[in-house]
C-alpha cells in the first residue's frame, strides 16, 4: 500500500464532498454537526479556500492522503508551542485495510521531519476506539481525558487524549 500526503487542491473538492456526502451519517456521531452546505461542492469549496488561506498565513498545513485515489482529509494547524492538533477520517469503504494507521503515521512524518513540530496531539470520544488503537499503533501515549471537550453530534462529549512527542532524531 503505497499512502501518501500532500496539500490539499481545490480540484480535490469533488471528491472531498462526496466522501464526505457518502460518508454522512458513519461520520455524524463522530464530527460536530455541520451545515447543509459543508456536504456539497459549493460548500467544501469554501471549507478548502479557507484551509488554503490559513495555510498561505502559516497557521494550517491541510493535507489529504492519497491512498489508490481516495482521499483521507488531515488537518495540521500551527501553534505557538510548536504543537499540532490531528484529525482524521476514513471512508467505510477503507476501514480495516491499514490506510488511517499509515495515513497517520505519514501525518506525523511530515509534522516531525518536515514542519519540525515538538508534538502531535489528538483527541478521541471515549468510546471510539479503533482511532485510539490506530494512534497506538503509531506510538502515540493517552495521557488524559478531557470533560465536555468538544461538541459532537450536538451534544459536548468525553474525549480521551493522546500524543505523540517528537524524538531528537524526527526532526
């Protein structure tokens, strides 16, 4: 399986929104609920530019994984300490074959070796645990829970969290 990142396009809007389109409802207890228009062309089209303008300022890097033409969208932002929140998600037609365990684990690559970021970190609900086991699969360490840390689904939920530290030899 050849995975690989690369900042997003706006030619990969299309097919953004229709993973995200086809993807809806295995995605909706997982995300914050979104407007109509975040799941159309139109709509992620603007979600891209704006990706695009924060990464022209230096505050996102927006990458999607690329992986036999599917697309698994990645957001790095940066921040002062030098540390990036990480957010993923496949497509049920990928689930199982190993492409979010090396979508991440190619994530952290660039975060590391080509950002030169201290630390990745990522926050799960508690009872989503295939994204914890992929996380540990690529060494990351839970090292907390946070209370009402995000609103998902409409409801402000759990989240365990996890990161990843950068070695003196990633960077």
């Amino acid at each position: 399986m050849a995975v690989t990142a690369r900042l997003v396009r706006i030619e990969d809007v299309p097919v953004l929104a229709d993973l995200l389109q086809t993807n809806r409802e295995v995605l909706a207890p997982w995300d914050p609920v979104r407007s109509e228009d975040y799941f159309t062309v139109e709509g992620h089209r603007v979600v891209i530019d704006t990706a695009l303008e924060q990464y022209e300022r230096g505050a996102a890097l927006p990458h999607v994984i690329v992986d036999d033409g599917r697309i698994i969208l990645n957001t790095i932002v940066r921040c002062p300490f030098q540390s990036r929140s990480l957010g993923y998600w496949v497509g049920t037609a990928d689930n199982g074959r190993g492409v979010a365990s090396a979508a991440v684990r190619e994530i952290v690559r660039v975060a590391f070796q080509e950002l030169g970021l201290h630390r990745v970190e990522v926050g799960t609900l508690l009872h989503n645990v295939a994204p914890q086991r992929v996380l540990e699969r690529n060494g990351s360490v839970r090292f907390g829970i946070a209370p009402n840390y995000l609103n998902i689904a409409g409801v402000w939920q759990d989240h365990t969290l996890h990161q990843l530290v950068a070695h003196p030899d990633d960077t």
